[in-house]
C-alpha cells in the first residue's frame, strides 16, 4: 500500500506541473481557432442572410432603424465604434444601455485590474519562485501565481488588494452616476412621457369593502395626496379565461403543424397524421385522427371562451386596481410619497408597462403567495442540489491527473498518448459545465414565476440574483471543496500507506486552511479554460448558427407554418437574465483570482472586451428588448460587484479594511443613488410645465380600463392559417366541399383574407408567399404605446356595447395640413377677445380639463373637422400648456375660469363612437 501511495503521491506531483500548462495551452488554441472560424462564418453568412442577423434593419419601433450597415467583411464594425450612447438609447430603449454600460464598467475595470495585477505581481511571484522554488516543482503557470510565496512579500499582494478595492468603488461611482443621468433623461424622453403607464399607479392588496371603483377613490382620498387621481379601475375576475385562450393558441399551433407536415409538398402524405390521446410517454391511450381531433377540440374551446366573455361583466372584482394621474411627475410624486405607507392596508406603487404583469399572479393573497414560495424554495433548493451533482462529474474531469494512478484506463492512457490527455483533460471540464447550466436558468424563472413574481422584469431580476448566486456558491466553494476532499483524501491515503496512527492523522487535519488555499489557487488552471470557451461562446452566438441548422432542419423535415415564419422573422429577445449572470459570474471568478492568479484577471478582461462589441452589435441590429423597463436590472446587477471580492492569504487580518470599505460604499449606494434612480424628481419649472390630462378625458376614453384590463378581455384568437398553395387540398383532407369566407385576421392588422370553412365552423385562412413575413407597418405598430387605445376597442366593445367599437381608422380623414388654423391652433391657442363657436367658458367642474384662455384659431376659421385618427390629437410636447405644481384634493365651490373643447368632443362622440383624446 505504501508503494501505490508513493507512486501516486509522485505521479501527482509530477503530472500537475506539466499538464496544467499543456491543458491550458491546447483550450486556449483550440478556442482562439474555432473563434477565428466562427468570425469568418459570421462575415460570409452575414449579408445573405440578414433577417438572422440584422432583422432590426426591417423591424424597428418608430423612426428609429438602426445605422446602415455594409455588405463588406467588416462591414458591420464601422456603427459599431461610431454610434454612441445618446443614439443608442433613442434607437434600442434603455434596457439595452444600461447592459452595454454594465459591459464597458466590466471591460475598463477588469482591464485595469489585469493591469496592476501583471505589472506588479506577476514580477514579484516570478522572481520569489526562480530564487527559492525546486525547479522540479514549479511549472510556467505556477510561477505566476502566489501559491509558493511567502513571507513579507504577502504584503506587496495585500497592498495590490487596497488598489482593487479603490478602483472597484471608483469605477462604480463614475457607472452610477451615469446612469442617473441616462435614468432621467429617459424620464424626459417623449417615449415616456407619452407613455400612458408612465402616468399610472397600481394598488394591491385592496380589503373586499373596497374593491369597487369607488372604493379605489376613498383611499386614495384618505391619503391626502397632492395630487389627484383623473380615473381609476378595479380589477375583474376573469376565471378560466386566460387558460382557455392559451389552450386554444396551442391548439391552433398544434393544428398548424400537422396541417402542414400532412400536405409538404404540395400534395397529401401517404398517411393521414394520428395521434394517442391520453397516452402516458408514447404508451397506451386511444388512437385518433389527428386532423379531425384538432378540428373538434378548436370548436370546443372558441365556444366555451365565447361563453366566458359573455360572463365577464357578471364576475367579481379582483384584490388590485389602477389610478391614473393627470401627468407623468405627479405619478412619480405620488408614489414617492405614499412609499412604505400602506393606506387602509394596500400597496401603492408606480404600474408597470401592461406587457410586462404577469397577470396570472396579480390576484394571489397573501397567505397564497407565501404557501407558493415555500413550495417553490424547496423546489429550488432541490433543483440547485441535485444541480450540482455534475460537479463532481467536472470535479473529476479537471483532476484526471490525480485519478490515473487509481483508475488503470487513465494511466495506460495518460502513457501512451500525453498529449491527448492534457488536451481531454483541459478542453471537456468546461465544455460539460456549460451543457449542464442551460437548463437551470429556464427552470429557474418558471420556480419565480410560480413564487410570485407580478412583472417578467422582476423575474428577470429574481433569476439574476438566484443563477448567479447558484453559480457562486456551486462552483467557487463546492466545486473547490471537491478538490479540497480529493486532496484530503490522497494525503489519508498516503499517510494510511506509511501506516500512520489514528491521532497522526487527525492531527495532520489542521493543515486543511493551508489546503484549501492551495486548491484554490491551483484551480487557476481550469478557470484559464474556463475563461477562452466563454470567450468563443460569445463569438458563436454573434454567428447565430444553430438558429440557421435548426431553422434549415425544421423546414425540410417538418415544413414550417405561415405562423412559425411569420414569427421567425421577427427580431429576437434578448434574454438579459442570463447574460447578465454570465458576465457577473465572470467578473466574480475575476475578482476572487486577481490576486492569487493575474493571468484569470486577464483572461476575463479579454471577455469582456470581445462581448462589448458583440453584445453592441446584437442588441443594435439583432435582438430586442421584450418590454422596456427603464434600466431596472441595473440596481440588482451593480449590487455583487465588489462584495464579490476577496482575497485569500495567511494575512487575512490586513485584508479586512477593503472589505468593509465595500459595505460602506453600498450602504452610501442605497441611501444616495437608488432613490434618484427609482423616481422622476422633477423640479418646480417640471412641474408647472408638465402635460396634464383632463379627469373627463380619461373617465370617458376608458382609457385606464383599455389600457390595463385583463388582456384576456381584448386578446384575439389565433385564426388558423395555411400556405396559401395547400389551401386546394382542403376540400380532400375533409373529403367534401368547403364553404367560403373572409376571416379577418388580427396578426395582420385586422385584413381580412381569403378562408375556408371546414366541418365545425373552423376558418382556415390562406396566406399568399408575399405575407409570410412580418409586415414592418405592423410590428412598429405592436411595438409601439402611442395608439393602444385604438388597438384594445374590443374589450370596449365587450364591456360597454357593440356602438363603441367602431374603428377610428378607416373614417375618411382629412390630413393635418388640410385643416384651417390648426397648427396656429396647437402653437398659440384661441385668441383671448375672438372665441371660435367651439370654444365655452366659465366652467366651475374640478372635472374638466385645464387650458388656458388661447387662441386656437385663427379668425375667420369655422369648424374643425374630427375625422382624423386619434393619435393625431396628442399635443407636440413643446406646445404643451403649464400645469399647476399643486392642486388640492378637495373640490372647490367656485373654480377659475377654464376654457374647454366641449363642442369638439361632442363632435367626436358623434362621428367615432369615443371622446376626444387628449
């Protein structure tokens, strides 16, 4: 036994210093290659293929495409370096600034750390290792780092902590405000400020005696806010409802997709599509037809959803509710001050974008929501431990070395061929770590979603914290307590070999500290691995070409639906949860190896800087923001950094100071920067110059109810639709003759196409090749907030009759210019001593909107035609009227005189069903 654990102990030593090296040499060039590879597939594929890799360029929100971008090899980088930060946050939403800004903060820090770290102690190591380490137990890497260092020149490392520190804090300081600035000037973008929600509160937790419309207005009275509410909206029980629409979209898609494997081709399949219903794993069930299942099952459901929203009015209120306010400060202003109070025991707080709730999760009380996250930690408890199974399975990988003398296969391997031992041994680790952390991140955000989560940017921000806190404690204390127990183990072994005591071995245990910390350091060599796949990770997703193999695939082996191109050819989302806690993850690994290996540092830094360019070329040209949430991420994302940080030597004592230098810089981050970054403070001058919209206005638009009813109120059901060439061999797949019809299709903006009617009353409607494609007019109107009154008519309809849904579209209007005195009208107002017949005055209504006594016409104009559409009437924001910094909640007895567009809006009711919009 004594001969094995020598043996070993021996091979250990020897193979440790010389596979390192080789492992990390062959990761690094087999990923610089690939890389290199991956860049020029990238530039060929590029400029034929530009709905993968520039779908922005076609489909953008507004006047905002993105810079024109050349067909050349490197045609793509000249935007890249040229467009800067006041473009991109008009072109691709703050979101996406605040990613890139997070990026370039990692990318100059790191650079700097990798600087200072090299400079300084990569000579010290160096020289200390050349003048007192064996050469025999030294390699190329190990001489870089402080795993043999001692003494005095410890010191030298700690100070070189105290610089890390300062930098840390200095360079978050310059980030941080920074993106105050960007936070308000994105609050005084015409995007936000126009924006409905950006005006609108959300109130939860409402007790069951107020859960009326009127119930929401006395708390809000009770608060004795400054400002008051112009219209508020309980929320209504929708039942099944949701469910049922999404179980009829799935159908739909289910159906699609048979449909068109069935007739690929161009003519009918040799067998007609089945399918089990009931089946357990492909086992038992009955048999059907597929496409007669799916015809059935389509009838059933449009049926029962059309009873339910018969039944909606009928349903109680909900436990949340809405407030509008009359302009976009007051909001802010209210909830500031209404922040951590809980009038008559609900939650006032700023509403988010209506595409962002999760609406399944407003309702829930809150002994529900407590009974959820329980079950949900303990699901994710037991979903990050059995997680973290493969690391030993890495653990195992990355310490081949240590294992060959026990495993026969390793050692006749490692003897025969070297080279590839050092190469598997190197380049499999982080490829197998990699394969095992796709799935976390996506069971993650499905757990936060079931605990609770009201917004998917709150899930985003839930699944940040959790991944990268996961991917911390995983693999930077378990994965290193691993080798710590292999390391434990072989020197057990080689002391149980000697035939050591009992006692001999237990005391020889308090050496773990010392073994910890050379563990540690020694794992250097796998983080260098780790850091060069990232790397190429990176550049592989620039060149997007799994997207091109699968899409290719799908198309020839299943045939793709008009609804999978149609969807396909819409630009990306981006999905900000996992980039952010893959580039945190990189920066903690950074952080924790700058002192103890410089070259980790700097491998990160390289990262860094190649993801700054490809993220900027992703997020400009490719991907999309799923809903605009102003930066939020950067408050979770910025927290990590610097508490990340710690150094690991025998003078821990003289490393305390930056830590604590850390906390207090967070402490000062939390009192100072998060406020003025979570609110619009506008100034006095803001205030009396803020856009302020009529109580009458909003009540009689039902614009709040529109704007954040349930979306299952107004969703549309998907219409099937089929390749307009198939649509012949309906009448065969049926077998008998097929009536005729116009479906009108909401994905397409309400267009009615040719359909056909099968047995059940089901319309099929036929999409030509030229509408395939995701029509630009479309998306920027989907995209878009500006005309979402217009667009949710039919929960309108729904709520308030049949005479309210008329399109506010398709009337013959008349353009701007074609209207007497009406830009005269928005920049001047109506001449104080010649009213237009339009004008009344002397109104003492709280209720009515405030203007000021201007001339909005000129003299001699008659009538103003009101047939143009309702987005036309919003005031350019320079011409907006001033609006007082404070007006009581009381009402008053006598008001001053106000002029008001009373004849107008009566017009307006007559021609299109509505009020007039201000």
């Amino acid at each position: 036994m004594s001969g094995v654990a020598d043996e070993a102990g021996q091979l250990i030593n020897d193979n440790s210093r010389t596979l390192a090296p080789v492992a990390v040499g062959s990761q690094v060039v087999l990923m610089s290659v690939v890389s290199v590879v991956t860049i020029l597939a990238f530039n060929l594929l590029r400029p034929k293929n530009k709905v993968i890799y520039e779908p922005k360029v076609k489909y953008h929100v507004g006047n905002k495409p993105p810079p024109r971008i050349s067909d050349s090899v490197l045609g793509w980088l000249p935007p890249l370096i040229h467009t800067k930060e006041p473009e991109l946050l008009d072109k691709i939403g703050f979101d996406a600034v605040a990613f890139l800004r997070f990026n370039r903060l990692m990318r100059w820090l790191f650079l700097s750390i990798a600087g200072l770290a090299c400079s300084v102690l990569i000579p010290i190591n160096v020289t200390y290792n050349l003048k007192n380490v064996n050469s025999k137990n030294r390699d190329v890497l190990s001489i870089l780092t402080i795993r043999d260092v001692s003494g005095n020149l410890l010191y030298a490392h700690v100070a070189v902590t105290y610089l890390i520190t300062l930098m840390i804090i200095g360079f978050v300081h310059i980030h941080w405000k920074e993106m105050i600035r960007l936070r308000h000037t994105w609050f005084r973008s015409p995007e936000y400020l126009e924006s409905f929600y950006a005006r609108t509160l959300t109130i939860r937790r409402i007790p069951k005696k107020n859960q009326t419309d009127e119930g929401l207005r006395a708390i809000f009275e009770s608060t004795k806010v400054p400002y008051p509410t112009t219209s508020v909206h309980i929320g209504r029980k929708v039942g099944k409802l949701p469910q049922l629409i999404d179980y009829h979209n799935a159908t739909v898609r289910e159906f699609e997709a048979v449909l068109v494997k069935y007739l690929k081709g161009g003519k009918l399949g040799k067998k007609r599509p089945t399918i089990r219903v009931g089946a357990t794993c492909g086992m038992g069930g009955m048999k059907k037809d597929a496409i007669e299942h799916y015809t059935a099952k389509l009838q059933r459901t449009e049926g029962a959803i059309e009873e339910y929203r018969r039944q909606i009015d009928t349903r109680k209120a909900e436990n949340y509710g809405f407030s509008s306010m009359a302009a976009v400060p007051y909001a802010h202003v209210v909830a500031k001050l209404l922040k951590n109070k809980h009038p008559k025991g609900t939650q006032i707080e700023l509403a988010p974008n209506p595409k962002d709730i999760v609406w399944e999760n407003m309702n829930k009380s809150e002994g529900e929501l407590f009974r959820k996250r329980v079950i949900g930690f303990l699901w994710l408890a037991g979903v990050c431990f059995f997680n973290t199974v493969p690391l030993f399975i890495i653990s195992i990988l990355a310490n081949l070395e240590s294992l060959q003398v026990y495993v026969p296969f390793l050692n006749d391997w490692a003897n025969a061929s070297p080279n590839t031992f050092a190469f598997v041994s190197g380049v499999l680790p982080p490829i197998v770590s990699g394969l095992f952390g796709f799935f976390l991140p996506i069971i993650m955000r499905w757990l936060t979603q079931y605990m609770g989560a009201l917004t998917h940017s709150k899930l985003d921000r839930s699944v940040i914290a959790r991944y990268f806190s996961f991917l911390v404690i995983s693999q930077l204390v378990i994965f290193t307590l691993i080798g710590v127990i292999f390391n434990s183990v072989k020197e057990i072994v080689e002391q149980i070999g000697e035939k050591a005591s009992l006692q001999e071995i237990i005391n020889n245990l308090g050496t773990l500290p010392q073994t910890i910390h050379r563990t540690y350091i020694n794992q250097s060599s796998y983080w260098l691995t780790f850091f060069p796949l990232r790397g190429f990770l990176v550049i592989f997703d620039l060149a997007q070409i799994i997207n091109l193999v699968w899409i290719s695939f799908k198309t020839h082996v299943f045939g793709r639906t008009p609804r999978d191109i149609r969807e396909w050819t819409q630009p990306p989302e981006f999905q900000y949860a996992i980039y952010y806690s893959n580039v945190l993850f990189m920066g903690a690994v950074g952080l924790v190896f700058a002192p103890l290996a410089p070259l980790v540092a700097v491998a990160a830094a390289v990262v860094f800087w190649i993801g700054s360019f490809v993220y900027k070329y992703q997020l400009m040209f490719v991907f999309v923001s799923k809903v605009e949430s102003g930066g939020r991420l950067w408050n979770v994302v910025i927290n990590p950094i610097g508490l990340q940080y710690r150094f690991k030597s025998l003078q821990w004592l003289s490393t305390i100071p930056p830590m604590v230098f850390i906390i207090a810089y967070k402490i000062y981050i939390n009192r100072v920067y998060k406020p003025a970054f979570q609110y619009f403070l506008p100034s006095d001058d803001e205030l009396r110059l803020a856009r302020v919209h009529s109580e009458r206005a909003d009540a009689r638009g039902n614009r709040l109810q529109r704007r954040f009813g349930h979306p299952a109120l107004h969703t549309d059901l998907f219409t099937p639709m089929l390749h307009a060439k198939m649509m012949p061999f309906l009448s065969q797949v049926y077998q008998g003759r097929l009536g005729k019809e116009e479906a009108k299709l909401e994905e397409y903006g309400g267009q009615k196409l040719e359909a056909q009617v099968v047995p059940g009353g089901i319309k099929i409607a036929a999409i030509s090749q030229n509408d395939l494609e995701y029509d630009p007019a479309l998306y920027q109107r989907d995209r878009g907030e500006l005309d979402w009154d217009a667009r949710s008519m039919a929960s309108t309809a729904m709520l308030d009759g049949p005479d309210s849904a008329k399109s506010q579209y398709h009337a013959n209007s008349h353009s701007l210019s074609d209207l007497p005195g009406y830009n005269h009208y928005l920049a001047g107002g109506a001449h104080p001593h010649q009213q237009s017949e339009i004008e009344l005055t002397k109104m003492d209504s709280m209720q009515e909107p405030l203007l000021n006594t201007r001339d909005y016409f000129q003299p001699g104009a008659s009538q103003l035609s009101l047939s143009i559409p309702p987005s036309l009437y919003q005031d350019p924001l320079g011409s907006s009227r001033e609006a007082p910094t404070h007006r009581p909640q009381e009402r008053i007895s006598t008001a001053a005189e106000f002029t008001i567009l009373r004849t107008a809006n009566t017009t307006r009711q007559q021609q299109h069903g509505g009020p007039w919009r201000t």
